[in-house]
C-alpha cells in the first residue's frame, strides 16, 4: 500500500499535534508545509531536518521518493497566507 498525503499528514500531525498541516502528492513525490510553534528560533535547514527525520523511514522504504518540506512558525505563515 502506498502512501498518500492524507498519510503523511496524519502521520506528521501525532509528532506536530497543535501543528496546521498540509501536503499533496503525485505518486511518491510528496510537498508538505508543516506551520508550528516549535520552529521558533530555528534556521530553515533545522526545521527541515526535523521533519526528514520523522519521515526517514518512509524514505528508506520507497513509500516517499523526493519530500519538499516548508516549515514555517505561526507568525510566519500568517504573513505568508496573507501575501
């Protein structure tokens, strides 16, 4: 059974649980915005890391090819959705 985005995000959503998440998918090719309040403080490169860490397996086993991640704090994404 392949994953999907709507695997992805519940996935993510038991690590980030007060976290807005949303992902899409073409086939193994995942992009996902993870905005939380854990971020806060951290470079880009960290937020990413963290996320690539939960999902370090799923890409060891194929179920996810290539990940595009956008981590964002609350602040962030609020001046970002309303661009």
């Amino acid at each position: 059974m392949s994953m999907n985005a709507d695997d992805l995000i519940a996935f993510l959503q038991t690590h980030f649980p007060d976290a807005f998440i949303q992902a899409a998918n073409q086939g193994t090719k995942f992009d996902v915005r993870v905005v939380d309040a854990s971020f806060e403080g951290k470079r880009a490169v960290q937020r990413q890391q963290t996320v690539y860490a939960l999902v370090n397996d799923k890409i060891a086993s194929g179920d996810i090819h290539a990940l595009n991640i956008q981590a964002l704090t609350p602040a962030e994404w609020d001046v970002q959705s309303q661009g």
